[in-house]
C-alpha cells in the first residue's frame, strides 16, 4: 500500500474544481484508490492538497491515463508535487 501527498495549482475556482474531483470520485475508486483528503491550503486556496491511498503504482497509472481530465478541472499539471509513503 502507498500513501500519495499530493500538492499543486489550480487556475480555477476552488468550488469548481471540487466539483470536477467529486465527479471523477467513481473512477477513483474502480482504480482501488481511496481519497483520504482533500483541501485548500488555508491562506490560498488556489493552492490545493489531496492525499489518496493506493496499491503500489495504482495513483500514478491513475494520473497518466486521466491528464486530460485532471487539467480540465483547473488542475495546473506542472505545478504537481508528489510524495510516496510506503505502508
């Protein structure tokens, strides 16, 4: 099992990227990858942290196949900052 720290940028509202992350919620978990946080930094939400938990390699297959989509919620991809903790 791994734990995944992800922080980055979004170029849109907060709500409306919430919007667009719960809408994906399902094909989250078909991939077996629970969401076990997600939030604006507290003095700027145009900074965002998600922290999923998932089988070895499971989150990054998620986020490669999914780019297109992730961008599209406002997620700025270059911005992306991932940590990986083992269980």
């Amino acid at each position: 099992m791994e734990t995944y720290i992800v922080s980055f940028e979004i170029n849109k509202p907060y709500e409306e990227w919430l919007i667009h992350f719960e809408q994906s919620r399902p094909s989250l978990d078909a991939a077996d990858i629970a969401v076990v946080f997600r939030g604006p930094r507290k003095d700027d939400a145009s900074k965002v942290c998600v922290i999923l938990q998932a089988q070895d390699g499971q989150v990054d297959k998620f986020m490669g196949a999914n780019a297109a989509m992730i961008a599209e919620s406002g997620h700025v991809l270059e911005s992306t900052v991932v940590n990986v903790y083992k269980s």
